[in-house]
C-alpha cells in the first residue's frame, strides 16, 4: 500500500466515523473497488489523460450518483482529478485497516488443502476469538500445495501447522543429523 492511498484512505476513514457512517462507507468502498477491479477497460478510461478531468468526473457521476453515499461518489471523483484513481484500491485497504483496528477486529485467513465445512469454519472461527478475544474476520482458501492441515495468517503472523510445513521440518532435520 503507498503512502497516498493510506493518506488518502485514512481521511476517509475519520470523515465516515466523525459522522458514523464508517460501516455504510466501509461495504460501499469494497463493492466499488471490485466493481472497478473487474472493469480494467473502464477504470482505463478514466485513467486516460487525454479526457479531461471534467468529463471523466462526469462519467464517475453518472455511473454511481444513487447507488453510493456522496462520501464514496466524492472520493473517487478525487482520485480521479489527482490522477490517483489506480490507488483506489489501496485506499480501500487503508480504510479496512483503520475500520478493524477502531472496532476491534482482526483479520485471519486459514489456508487448507481442501475447503473447510461451514462446522469446521465455525469452530475455527470461534476458537480464534476465544483465544485472541477479539472479534474475527475470517476468510478461507484453498491451497492444494498444503497437502493437509492448516496454515492461518493472523494479520501478519503465521501459524503453520501444515503437512508441508511438517515434512519441510523433518526434512531439515534429517539433512542436520547426516551431515
């Protein structure tokens, strides 16, 4: 994330919450970030220097007057002028970041070799919170290349308990006691 979008993402993160809308603003961010994500020919488009910045705005409010809060419209129609609209992304995840750390909540993503059942999640999911007594956000994935067990990322900390990890080790260890 560069210094611009978390600037940029934070300000808009302490105007939602000053006027309690950073849930509203929070879920409206993610949907326009990934609509423009999936969209590389129009974020292009208002990329293009050659269109003024006046009808590229215009374009911005056509598409999304009504469907966002004028905070979100506002924002990108910002990006768009500093010719940062690229950066929406990060500041999208610059917002989240400053939303989790004000209410609590910690990011995890468990990482397995076939897909968690939604009673496997659950209890993961309720685990994680006991032990960190923090609300959890979790997310899962699906990585063949773990072979088995799980492998949790807790915003920046890894815990691997992985068949991968497990053989990598003892693998290690038997290179050590040949040598």
């Amino acid at each position: 994330m560069t210094e611009t979008a978390r600037m940029y993402g934070g300000s808009l993160y302490d105007l939602a919450a000053e006027e309690g809308l950073d849930e509203r603003i929070l879920g409206e961010l993610d949907g326009v970030t990934a609509l423009l994500n999936g969209d590389a020919e129009y974020l292009h488009l208002l990329s293009i220097p050659s269109i003024p910045k006046k009808e590229r705005c215009a374009l911005l409010d056509e598409a999304f007057r009504g469907q966002v809060h004028l905070y979100v419209l506002n924002f990108m129609k910002l990006l768009c002028e500093k010719g940062a609209l690229r950066e929406l992304p990060g500041c999208a995840r610059a917002y989240r970041l400053r939303y989790n750390e004000a209410h609590g909540i910690l990011e995890a993503t468990a990482v397995s070799a076939v897909p968690l059942t939604a009673e496997q999640t659950r209890r993961l999911h309720e685990k994680l919170e006991k032990v960190t007594g923090r609300h959890i956000d979790l997310k899962t994935k699906v990585e063949p290349a773990v072979l088995g067990g799980i492998r949790l990322d807790i915003e920046g900390t890894e815990l691997d308990g992985t068949v991968r990890s497990r053989l990598a080790g003892l693998r290690s260890s038997i290179a050590a006691a040949t040598l």
